[in-house]
C-alpha cells in the first residue's frame, strides 16, 4: 500500500504520469489496446465494405453505405473508448496507491457499472460540446441541401468546372460556410472551458462509485483553481500524440498523392495497424495524468494523503458500506477505502 501521499506541482504530475506509464506499460497500453484493436476490427470491415462494393461495381450508392457505416462505426468507437478510459482510470488508481492491477481485473472491475460511464461520458459531451454539435449539424445539413439541389457534386461524382447557373448559390454556401467556421472558434473555446470543469468527473466516478450527474458536479468541485494545470496535461498529451501521428502517417501521405488521393488497399490496411500502435501507445498517458490530478485534489481540499497514512498505519478499518443516498451503491472494502473524508455537499438525490 503507498503510504507516501502528498500535494504534487504540475511537473511532478508529469514525473509521476511518466513513471507510472513506463512501469506499468503493459498494463495501461493492454488496456488501450482492446479499444484500439476494436478500433482497427471497425475500420478493417469498412475497408473490405469498401472495396466490395468497389468490385460490385454498386456506383454512387455505395458512397451513402459507406458513409451510414462511418456513422455506426464512429458511435461503436466512442463507447469503446469511454470503457477503455474508464477501465485506464481504475487501473492507474489501483497501481498509485500501491496496489495490483491487471488488465482482466481492471475491467471487470468497471463492466458492472459500464451504463453509467457511458452515459457519464454522453452528459460531459453533451454539456461541453453542444455548440459544436449544432455548428456541424447546421454545416452538414447546408451541404445535403446544396447537395439535393445540385449545386454541390453527388458521393463519387467529379465537381463541375467553372461557375455557370449555381453561382449566386455557390457564393450563398461560401459565406454561410465561413460564418460557420468563425462560430467554430468561441464554441470550441467553450468546449475547453466546459470540458476543464468535468475533467475529473470519470475518475471521481471510478473511484468513489458515484453516478454521473453527481461525478459531474464532484468534478467541478475538485477540479476548482487547479483547471489552468490541467489544460498543460492536455496541451502536452495533444503535442505527444500530434508528434506520434506525424511521424506514424507520414509514410502514408506521400502515396496518397501518388495514388490521387487514394490509398490501394494494402498500404490502407497497414495504415490501420499503425494507427493500431499508436493509439496503443498514447491512449493511456491522458486518463493515468487526470487520475493523478484527481488524487492531488483530493489531497489538496480533504487531507486524502493522511486517511491514507492512517489506513496504512492500522490506525483507521476502511467501512464496508458506500455512504447512504440514491446515488452510492455497495462497495468493496478497497472501493471503500478510497471514498472522500466527507461526501459532496449537494444534493445526492439530484
């Protein structure tokens, strides 16, 4: 059990991340790895749709398959992913406070409860990223529309040269384009915002067995004056993983320039299984940081790092039972030794 507990600056966060992702990289990349190989499973069908259709020669049609399956497979990866960081979370928990973890362990701990990290992952995307979501629902539906009309090119079909009668249309869709796009920058600003405040809402789910809507508001308790610190882990994971995709895919851009954009199907098979080891690779270091921010918190505003010390030190028993309320559930005895010193002080029936 680690005893040695205590409020962290940001760089010994980032020491800490790094230590507890090179001693434990095969755990945390395994845990990513389902999700990613799922990610891959997902990806390799829609190329074999693809090129199935490709050789039925289907036409135009089979753009609109493709892009339904997109659709589907986009909705499949996210929930994927929302286990796999909850499954992260509960591991990097376990290993910070000295104790064992294994990939099997870390999800089955999490799969009684997966319904509530999934839907805690829809409410925080749904809070923080609405005016996105509007922005790209009114771009998107503008494009069907331009489309429908023939302004804008069919799935597959080549793009009119010249101007002609679609002008004064085409011009329409460029300023509302732009207008859109300007709208794009205080919406994902406000993403970031939103998205700093409900940081912590997975781990605090995770670890103290709450329900979404009050992780939720745990989350922007804990996260209080500490959210600046927090945007640098996400500043540096977002460089990490953007300096990985460049130097993974930039093998892959030459030949699409080649090829006219296209990529054969072989090069585009290999492509997913780099994006395969990369996502491997990179997946864990955000949700081990923000497990970690999550602990100093707590540390930080309920003296966590003494209950701690005195649980080590025989001094205090760990309760069996999860705090009374509609939104706490039974425990384990190591569930229940990592619940706050004292509960949230909202309501817990909201």
């Amino acid at each position: 059990m680690e005893s040695n507990l205590r409020p962290l600056s940001l760089g010994e966060i980032l020491d800490r991340t790094a230590q507890l992702y090179r001693t434990n990289f095969l755990l945390f990349a395994g845990i990513s790895a389902v999700y990613a190989g799922f990610g891959m499973l997902l990806n390799l069908t829609l190329i074999g749709l693809g090129s199935l259709l490709t050789a039925l020669h289907v036409g135009i049609q089979m753009h609109w398959i493709v892009q339904l399956f997109t659709g589907i497979e986009l909705l499949l990866i996210y929930l994927a992913g929302g286990i796999a960081v909850a499954a992260n979370n509960r591991a990097v928990a376990w290993v910070h406070l000295g104790e064992p973890a294994t990939i099997s362990s870390a999800y089955k701990s999490i799969l009684p409860r997966m319904g509530r990290y999934l839907w805690l992952m829809c409410l925080k995307t749904l809070f923080a990223g609405t005016p996105i979501i509007v922005l790209y629902a009114a771009f998107f539906g503008m494009y069907f529309f331009f489309q429908a009309k023939g302004v804008l090119p069919q799935p597959g079909a080549v793009a009119p040269v010249g101007v002609g009668s679609n002008g004064p249309e085409l011009v329409v869709f460029g300023l509302v384009s732009l207008g859109i796009a300007l709208l794009m920058i205080p919406a994902f600003v406000y993403c970031i915002l939103m998205g700093l405040r409900y940081a912590l809402a997975v781990p605090a789910s995770v670890v103290e067995n709450l329900r979404a809507r009050v992780a939720i508001r745990r989350s922007i308790e804990l996260s209080k004056w500490s959210r600046g610190r927090i945007f640098m882990l996400w500043l540096l994971v977002a460089i990490v993983e953007c300096g990985l995709l460049t130097i993974t895919q930039i093998f892959f851009i030459i030949p699409v320039f080649k090829h006219h954009q296209q990529l054969p199907v072989g090069l585009r098979i290999l492509q997913q299984f780099v994006a395969f080891l990369t996502n491997s690779f990179v997946g864990p270091i955000l949700a081990t940081g923000l497990t970690l921010f999550y602990y100093d918190q707590r540390i930080r505003k309920e003296g966590f790092d003494i209950e701690w010390m005195m649980q080590a030190a025989g001094m205090t028993t760990p309760a069996i039972a999860a705090p009374s309320g509609a939104d706490a559930e039974p425990t384990t005895p190591t569930e229940s030794a990592e619940l706050p010193l004292q509960q949230s002080p909202e309501n817990p029936h909201e």
